[in-house]
C-alpha cells in the first residue's frame, strides 16, 4: 500500500493541475466577460450623460461631475451624478428707445371779430364789429382843432350801405366839456356824410377829408380828447382817445 503522506501528495498535485486549468478558463473567460462589461458600463455612463444632457434645455452643459462609481462582481452598476453646472447664454442687450420730446406750444390767440363793449382804442387802432371796420387813421394837432383822418373798411363778405356824417361823432376833453364836431372838411372843401354802398374789402375815408374837431388847445388843462363814433354801420358805439402834446 502506498504511503499516506504520498498519497496526499499526489492529490494534492492533481487538484493543483485541476485548479491552474481552472483559474486559467476562468481567466480567459473572465477577460472577455470583463471586456463586455467594461463596454456595457461605458455605454452606460454615455446614456447617463446623454439623459443629463437632454434634461437642461436650453442651456449650455459645461460640467458634469461623477463622484460615485460603484463596481460590483466586475460591472459598473451605479454612477451618480452630483452636480451638473450649466450656464445659459448671454440674454441680448436691448436697445435704447430715444423718446425726444416735442415741446407743446400753447395755440395762438385769435384774435377776437368784435371789439369789447366798453373798449377805449389809441390812435391807429381798429374797431371791429360783425365785419365792420372803422380806423382812427390819423390825428392832427392845432392849438383851435383837431384834424381826424377815419377810414371805414367793409368786411362783411357782402355789399354793405353806409350812410354817416359828421352827426355820428362826438367829443368830449378830459375837463368834461363837450367840443364841437364839424364837418369833413379840408380848407373850403366840405362833405356833408358819407353814404355809398361799398363793396366787399371796399373802403371810404369821409370823401377823402378829415373830420374838424373845434377846441381850444391852448388851455394847458386839456391833456386828452375822447371821440365817439355812434350809430355807425353795424356799430353801434366806437371811442378814441387823443393824447394832446403840443405844448
């Protein structure tokens, strides 16, 4: 009978045989087993990062940071993703709206078809009543008249009858005293009233002479004369006032 201790001996060099054959299958086969794992877990970690990827819209991926990767039995079989940094893209600078003001002026002040009732005009000033026009032209100054150039302007758009004379106007100083109105007059030539009928923008200017005040402006107390037109065509009351300065 053989030895006992050779016995194992053998047996032990048999299973030795047995397990370097073993070992050497198991190492062929698992370096083709790992080779196809390794390739499934990298496709993995590459869907993993796609998923992440399609998760962000519109933004920009810049990192993504793995800090867990967990093996077992030679396969990737847990990867997590802790951060994923994006940055979203610059938004575009608007551009200035430019509002220039425009300053608003105040519309001009028509001026007004009728005079005031009431109203007191200056030599060269015009009183206007429903297209009635009547100007105190002119005024000329002697130490015993007044010379008033008048001119009447019809602005009615339509024929317009005047008929007026001297009896219409009358006159009064600042003393209170009431002054003679005489005639339209220039030297010996007189016109008694003016009566025509004048066409629309026509004018008259009392038969082309000026209306004689009689006063006595030596009187160094008589400062102004007020002259009242009345009963005129379409106006029914007129005043001037004449500064006397001839002294």
């Amino acid at each position: 009978m053989p030895n006992p201790s050779a016995r194992v001996y053998i047996i032990a060099a048999i299973i030795g045989a047995i397990g370097i054959i073993i070992a050497a299958w198991i190492g062929r086969s698992s370096g083709i087993q790992t080779g196809q794992e390794q390739a499934f877990a990298t496709a993995s970690i590459q869907e993993s990062t796609s998923v992440a990827q399609n998760s962000v819209t519109q933004n920009v991926i810049t990192q993504v940071v793995v800090t867990q990767v967990v093996i077992t039995e030679v396969a990737i079989t847990e990867v997590v993703v802790t951060e994923i940094i994006a940055t979203s893209p610059p938004a575009p600078t608007p551009e200035p709206v430019v509002v220039i003001a425009t300053p608003t002026l105040p519309p001009p002040t028509p001026e007004p078809d009728n005079t005031p009732a009431g109203s007191i005009l200056q030599v060269g000033e015009t009183w206007k009543n429903e297209g009635a026009k009547l100007t105190l032209v002119s005024v000329e100054v002697l130490p015993d008249r007044l010379l008033l150039r008048w001119r009447f302007v019809n602005d009615t758009g339509k024929d317009l009858l005047i008929n007026y004379s001297n009896k219409n106007f009358t006159a009064n100083d600042n003393l209170g005293q009431s002054l003679v109105v005489g005639w339209f007059q220039s030297g010996d030539f007189v016109c008694n009233n003016e009566n025509k009928i004048l066409k629309p923008e026509e004018s008259a200017e009392n038969c082309g002479y000026p209306l004689r005040i009689n006063a006595n402006l030596n009187n160094s107390q008589i400062t102004e004369v007020i002259v009242t037109a009345s009963d005129m065509p379409r106006i029914p009351k007129a005043q001037w006032k004449i500064l006397i300065s001839i002294r």
